[in-house]
C-alpha cells in the first residue's frame, strides 16, 4: 500500500512539473517600443531610445482571448500575470531577464497553467519606473485614476492594442516561440503615453489667482 502512494505521489509531482511551459519574452529590432516624452507630444521614432526606465508585464491567456481592452486592466479582461520584463540599452527593446529551469536559454519565462504543446495567447502592458516597478504598482495607479490627473504621480503607461495568437508553448530547454514579430497573430511595436498631472506650482498659481479675484471683487462693493 505504501509502495501504491509513494508512485501515485511521484506521478503527480511528475505531473505538476509539466503543468508549466516556456515562452520567449523579449522583443527584437523590428518591434521596438516608443514613447512621448511629454503629454502631447508625438511618439519618438522606432529607433530611438525612449528616456528612463521601463517595466513590462506578460499576461496569458486561452486561445479564445483574442484581444484584450487598452483602457482597463488585463487581469479584469480574463488574462492572468505571468511575468515581468525590463527594458535594455538598446532603445525600445525589453528583455525578460529569466533562464528556465535547467539554466538555459536566456528569457524563456515560465507559464503557469499552459504545459508545453498546449498553445495560448499572450498580451502586454509596459510602464515607467515613476509608476513603480512591479504590475501591482502600475495596476493600482491606473485603477486609481491617476492617469486623470487624481494623485501625485504622472508616468507613462501602454497596453499593447494587439495579442500574439496561438502561440505553441515549449519544453524546458526549448527552443522557445516569441510573442513579438510583424506577421499575423505577433505583437509589433506599440507606443506608451505619457500622462501628466498639474504641477504643484500650476496648483500654487491657481489658488493666488482665485485670491485675487475675490479681494477684487470685495473691493468693488
């Protein structure tokens, strides 16, 4: 009997390793990312090097998530958090930063729920380091309405408008299939917005402004 439950034991365990694949997770010279510097201004070019720094979380999903909403959160649309990348020397590149697990290719990152063979589809948010440096972060400051003008944090965030599709999920030890790429069901370059919120001094001014108005008018009666 013991014998029964240590195999039944050691099949399961077997089972769970397997209950996770690998993706690739950075993108290449001809999906960049851009940015505007300012609220207002256009977005830089694909070849130049957006200003600070980035981070940018993965989101899986079932094949039949087709595409994902660019004005809330992914996680409310059905898509689950998968992993997190940041951005590189190389203007508008993103680099996942992880090896899998028998230390090998660099940025095959691990996804929890798809096992290799299966297929699923994969979206993309990125945000400036303003905003903080995990998705949680940048989760609570879109929720949060800050990219309004309610709190004190202006920052840069985007969500990709296009998902990768069907993309087949690897083994460990690969080779791993990208997300990002120019041909149906790839995610190309995408730009972020930057959104600013009044500065303290705008608010200072406001307020004297306001102050004026009032003794002006006392005066006057």
């Amino acid at each position: 009997m013991k014998k029964l439950l240590t195999i039944a034991a050691l099949a399961g365990a077997t089972g769970l390793s397997f209950g996770q694949g690998y993706v690739a997770f950075n993108n290449s010279s001809s999906t960049r990312f851009s940015t505007n510097s300012a609220a207002g201004q256009s977005f830089v070019t694909a070849t130049a090097k957006p200003i600070g720094s980035y981070y940018f979380a993965l989101f899986a999903g079932p094949t039949t998530l087709t595409n994902i909403s660019t004005s809330v959160d992914p996680t409310l649309n059905g898509w689950t958090y998968v992993a997190i990348a940041t951005n590189t020397a190389q203007g508008g590149r993103l680099d996942g930063n992880n090896f899998d697990s028998t230390g090998g290719s660099f940025n095959a990152v691990q996804t929890p729920g798809f096992a290799g063979g299966t297929t699923a589809d994969f979206a993309i948010a990125g945000w400036s380091s303003s905003i903080g440096n995990t998705w949680s972060q940048a989760q609570a400051w879109w929720a949060n309405g800050t990219h309004a003008g309610s709190a004190a944090v202006g920052g840069t965030f985007g969500i990709a408008p296009t998902v990768a599709d069907n993309v087949i999920i690897a083994n460990a030890g690969g080779p791993y299939n990208g997300i990002f790429g120019t041909g149906p069901g790839q995610i190309a370059g995408w730009g972020l917005t930057y959104y600013t919120i009044p500065e303290p001094t705008g608010f200072a001014l406001a307020g004297l402004g306001a102050a004026a108005m009032l003794i002006f008018r006392r005066r006057k009666q």
